[in-house]
C-alpha cells in the first residue's frame, strides 16, 4: 500500500512536468508555437517521461530487492547477538526451539547449518512478528530481532521515497533545460512510445516462453519416471501412488488415453451445438435481420459469453443433466447423471457467441459488390447466401470454429460439475467421462509433491493439452492466410 503512495506522488510530478514543459516550449517561442519544431504538447510529454521513467525504474528495483536486503541484515544481526547466555535461553525456552530442532544444551545457532525449511520458517516468522500477526509464545529476543527487520524496512522506504523524488525532479530539471525551438520532441516522444511498446510485446513473449519453459522441464522429470508410451498409450488412468511401502490399491497407472478421448467427446458434442446454432445465427443477423433487430438480437446473443462458466456449470448440473436422465429412463436408456452429452450441450451453448460473433463479423466484410453481382445475374437471397458469401467468408469461418474448438478443449468447470471425474474409456455420451483439464486440477489440489509422478503428471497433461491447443490456432491461422481472399 506504502508503494501506491509513492506512485501516485510519482505521477504527480509527472504531471507537473508535463505542464511546466509545455509552458517552457510556449515560452521559448516568443509567443509563436509555429517556430517550434514539435507542438508545446509534445515538448511537456519529453518532460514528463523524463521525471517519470527513471523515477519507476528506481521503484522497481528498489521494491522486490529491499525486503530481501532488510531479511538478510535481520538474519546477520540475528546471528551475531543469539551467542549471548540470556538471548539463547529465551529462545530455548520459546517454540521456536521446537521449530528448530534446537538442542536442549545448545549455545548458539548457526544459520548456515539450518534445513531449507527451518531456515524458510525462521523468515516467517520474522515477519510474522514484524507485521504483529504472529502467535504467541516467541522469546523477547525474536521480538528484538523483528523490531529491526522493521525498522530497517522503514528506513528503507523513506530513502526510496526521496531517492524516487530526488531521481523525478532531477530528470525533469535536466529535460526542462534541454527545451529549444529547434528539438525534435515528437520524435523523441515516438520513440520512447515505440521502445514501451516493445518492451511490452517481449514481455508477453518472454511469458509465453516462462510457461513453455515450466511445463517442459516440469514434464521431462515427469517422463524420467513413466514411459512416455505408457502415458501416450496406456488404456488405465489412476495417479494415485503409494506414499509408503505397506500401502495397497495405489497402482500409480498413467495411461492419458481416457483422458483424451473424453476430452475429444465433450468437444465434439459441443461444436455440434455451437457450430450449427452459431453460424446460422451470424447469416440471420448479417444478412436477413433487420438493423433495428440486430441492434437487439446480437448483444443479446453476446450476453452468454459473459456468463461465468461456474453458472453454466450450475445450470448442467442441476438443470440439463436431471433432463437428460429422465428422458432417458422414460425410453429405456440408461443415462448417467454426470454424463458426456450434458456437458457438451452446456459447453456449446456458452461457445455460441463465440462462432456467431466470428462468423458475423467475417460474413459483414464480404464486399456489397458481391451480392449486388449475385443479384444482378438473377440469383435469389438464399443462393447468393449460398453460393457467394459462404464461399468467400469460408477461410475465416473455418478459422473461427477452430478457435472455438481451442475454446473447448481447455474448459474446465463444466466437466467438473455436470461430466464428473471418472477417467471412462467410452464413445457412448451417456456415461460419465472427464477431461485433461479436469485432471489437471485434480493432481494439484491439496498437498503437492513435486517429485512425485502424481503431481509431476499434471504439467505432462498441460504440454500436451498446450500442443493441442496450439496446432489448433496454427492451422487456423494458416487456412486463414491461405485461403483470404483480398477485396478492393
């Protein structure tokens, strides 16, 4: 909260700047803005990125590194005053001695012989009573060692806030003075929006590749312990391993062909919903509804992909799949009460804005040309729907019903709530199946070991999903691309 202060006094300054640079360039001109190369506002902009840019670089080195450099003197001062007689007793005589596995002679600590957890659990607990949310029991002198983590925190900021102003002003000052008719502040200006947008492009790139990076190496050390046909092939799906060697019914088989073929069935179910539904909804509005209809009709329609996907998977749970299983016991069927048909209904009505919106949208773009040729040759409403728009709307169609399709597979609440857990290996939609999604929740609930195949199996799940997921956009794009057509 302390560091929203300091931005917003930041972006104060900044606005100072902004003025005080766009009076500077006014004022040398002599009253002639047109003598200035760059119009006055461009010349307060250079002033303002100036105070702010350097300002906010300093804040975001500043803030991650100085808890860590307050621990580390916390941690230095803590070892150099826990050799005093009275410090050590009281804490042995505090449950921080259990905490540590502390010795009942012990005479000192020494922190380089910790465990990773007990020395992680000493940090806590330093903030922990730092911030006043610890619990009781602590010895006198942890309290000491936490009132200085504190202070040195608190002094800390206070330089940071007066560095931060320091930097602000001074950058501004050095680009108040840099003002002159003849500097080219637009570009300047450009090329520091341009370098911002840059950066802001290689962050998301540089995330995308974190996340690759993450589920491979993740995925290898998971593959280091089952065979990769065994998970690419394998017919049985139970990650349940026995933690210790008298344990039984933990068999540990990671056969992820259930999963695939549930995950498949829901999709399929759901684009044979969403893809008729949504298509022929984008050729009414686009070309049968009137204006004032498809004013009303398609934000309507669009409605639905702003429902939370947790209240459609109420509504499948409750509502469509109690439908379907009364149906089916009134013609002699036997369905499931979590079953693959009412997840796949569910999930293609909430897919439908997606293909009716992509679908109009590129059905809109064919050129008026078009149909008034179509007309012109004698060709009705419906055959010039048919023959000449589909046709050339086709590629971005196709396009966005593999997006759809993307859509659906990575869906995860309505598989939870309406198709269940059990990892079937069945085309009969009737019967309960579950998805890669779901499983991948599923593995990381609860108490997680990372070295374990049980856990280690989600992010194998979530490379192969991601990979799916990804070919899909890629060949949509490429039919896209291949098949566009280009219209004057």
């Amino acid at each position: 909260m302390e560091t929203l202060y300091v931005i917003a006094a930041i972006l104060g300054l900044t606005l100072i700047s902004f003025a005080m640079g766009r009076q500077r360039a006014v004022a040398r001109s002599e009253g002639q803005p047109r003598a200035l190369h760059s119009l006055p506002n461009y010349h307060g902009h250079f002033v303002a990125l100036w105070c702010a840019v350097p300002a906010l670089i300093l804040l975001v080195i500043w803030v991650p590194l100085e808890p860590m450099l307050a621990m580390s003197a916390a941690l230095d001062y803590f070892q150099a005053h826990i050799a005093d007689p009275a410090h050590m007793e009281s804490v042995r005589q505090s449950k921080l001695a259990l905490l540590l596995s502390l010795e009942p002679n012990a005479t000192t600590i020494d922190l380089s012989a910790l465990r990773a957890d007990q020395y992680n659990l000493l940090q806590t607990e330093i903030r922990n009573m730092a911030a006043g949310t610890a619990s009781t029991g602590h010895a006198a002198f942890m309290q000491e060692v936490a009132d200085y983590y504190q202070g040195y925190r608190d002094t800390s900021f206070l330089l940071m806030v007066a560095a931060c102003v320091a930097v602000a002003g001074a950058g501004a000052g050095v680009a108040w003075r840099w003002i002159a008719p003849e500097m080219r502040a637009r570009n300047r200006v450009e090329q520091a929006v341009t370098a911002f947008m840059i950066l802001c492009s290689t962050v998301a790139i540089l995330t995308t590749l974190g996340i690759v990076l993450s589920l491979l190496f993740e995925a290898i050390r998971f593959f280091a312990q089952i065979p990769l046909t065994e998970f690419l092939f394998g017919l049985h799906w139970s990650p349940q391993t026995a933690i210790r060697a008298d344990q039984v019914g933990s068999t540990g088989s990671f056969g992820a062909v259930p999963l695939f073929a549930g995950t498949l069935l829901i999709s399929f179910i759901a684009m044979c919903v969403a893809v008729p539904i949504g298509l022929l909804s984008a050729i009414y509005m686009a070309e049968y509804a009137h204006s004032k209809v498809r004013a009303v009709v398609k934000p309507l329609l669009e409605i639905l992909a702003g429902i939370p996907t947790v209240v459609y998977g109420f509504f499948a749970a409750l509502t469509v799949a109690p439908f379907f299983r009364d149906v089916g016991e009134s013609i002699g069927l036997d369905v499931s009460s979590e079953s693959a048909l009412a997840a796949g209904m569910v999930m293609g009505i909430m897919i439908i804005p997606f293909v009716s919106s992509l679908s109009d949208d590129v059905i809109t773009a064919v050129p008026q040309s078009m149909r008034e040729g179509s007309y012109g040759l004698g060709a009705t409403k419906s055959e010039t729907v048919r023959r000449v728009i589909l046709p050339a709307a086709l590629p971005g169609i196709v396009g966005g019903i593999l997006l759809a399709v993307s859509r659906a597979i990575g869906e995860t609440m309505i598989v939870v709530m309406a198709a269940g857990l059990g990892s079937n290996l069945t085309a009969n939609p009737l019967e309960a199946v579950t998805t890669v999604t779901v499983q991948i929740v599923t593995l990381l609930v609860g108490d997680q070991e990372f070295d374990s195949p049980k856990t280690l199996a989600a992010f194998a799940l979530g490379l192969v999903l991601f990979i799916m997921t990804l070919c899909l956009n890629i060949i949509a794009l490429h039919v896209v691309r291949k098949y566009r057509e280009q219209y004057d």
